[in-house]
C-alpha cells in the first residue's frame, strides 16, 4: 500500500483516541455512575448520532425516518437523564459538582457513544484508501501506546500473580478478538 500522508496519519491516530481510547474511558467511568438502564438506552443512540456525523461529514442524506429516530433517542436519553438518580447505579457518590452523579455518568456514557460514532465516520473515511489490515494494526498500535502509561501506573500496585493461566488465555483471546479481528472485520 502507498506511504501514509499527514491527513491519513491524523484521521488513524483520531480513530484511535476517539475509538480506542476515550471510548473507554469515558464508558468506564460512565457506567459507575449511573444505572444500567440508563446506559443501555444513551447506548442505543450510536446509529443516531452516527447518522448526524455521517450527514456532517461524509454529506450523507437523512431520510425522514432516520430524522424520526433521531429524534426518539434524544428524547428517550433525555428522560432518563431528567430521573431521579437510582440507588442501583453503585456505591459511589450521589454528587459532584453539586450535579447528580447519574447526570455525569450519562454524560459520559453519551460521550462515548460520540466517540464510537466518530470512529464509525473515520473508519468509513480510511477505507477509501487503506485496506482492513493495515488500518486495524495501525489504529491497535496508537491504542498500545495511549494505554501504556495509565497500565504501567496501574501495574505498580497489582499482584499479577493470582490471575490464573485460564484467566490470561482468555484475556489473551479477548484482546485479539475485541481489538484486532473485528476491527478487521469492521473495517
């Protein structure tokens, strides 16, 4: 395949960050924070607001129902996100901010779905001139590199000695089928 340019370089480096990276992050501590239920439904909006993305970026046309959709899962997010925090949502604290806790964790479980949306948009974009391969290795190595610091700090207090041989296969496993095999399959 021809040299990357800076534009495809910037476009695997964001699809990472977004995709990889902040997804993560911002799904993690999201979901402590608010009801499972809760996330289920702002969850549900990623072919919403992948729909908005792709109308913005890729110029892609939406239909009246796809406009219909959108709309329904604004709303149903809404709803939830207007409820009294639910005591289910865990042990953690009830405020920050003096803002309720499920707020921010809708907050940010919805910021995770703009990132997954974000890296649907940017794929689609990086399959115009990369093959599936070399996008999901790439994308895989900007996501090693953005993780390591915060696993390394992770690792000083962690015994990695009572994780058995099973539990290491399977993470094993996991990583290759979560982060390399379906982003092949995706791309």
């Amino acid at each position: 395949e021809p040299p990357l340019n800076r534009r495809t370089r910037t476009l695997l480096f964001l699809e990472s960050f977004l995709g990889n990276f902040l997804f993560s992050v911002c799904m993690l501590y999201g979901v402590s924070l608010t009801t499972a239920v809760a996330a289920g439904v702002v969850m549900s909006s990623i072919p919403a607001v992948v729909a908005i993305l792709s109308w913005i970026f890729l110029r892609e046309r939406i239909g009246r129902r796809t406009m219909a959709a959108i709309a329904c899962a604004a709303l149903g997010i809404a709803l939830f996100s207007l409820q009294k925090a639910d005591a289910a949502s865990g042990t953690g604290p009830t405020s920050l901010l003096g803002v309720p806790a499920s707020l921010w964790g809708n907050a940010l479980v919805f910021a995770a779905v703009v990132c997954e949306a974000s890296y649907v948009v940017i794929g689609k974009r990086l399959t115009d001139g990369l093959g599936p391969k070399r996008i999901s290795a790439i994308i895989n190595l900007w996501g090693f590199a953005l993780v390591t610091p915060m696993g390394l700090w992770a690792a000083r207090s962690f015994d990695f000695g009572v994780v058995s041989n099973g539990t290491w296969t399977l993470l094993l496993f996991y990583g290759l089928a979560a982060s390399v095999w379906t982003v092949w399959l995706w791309m």
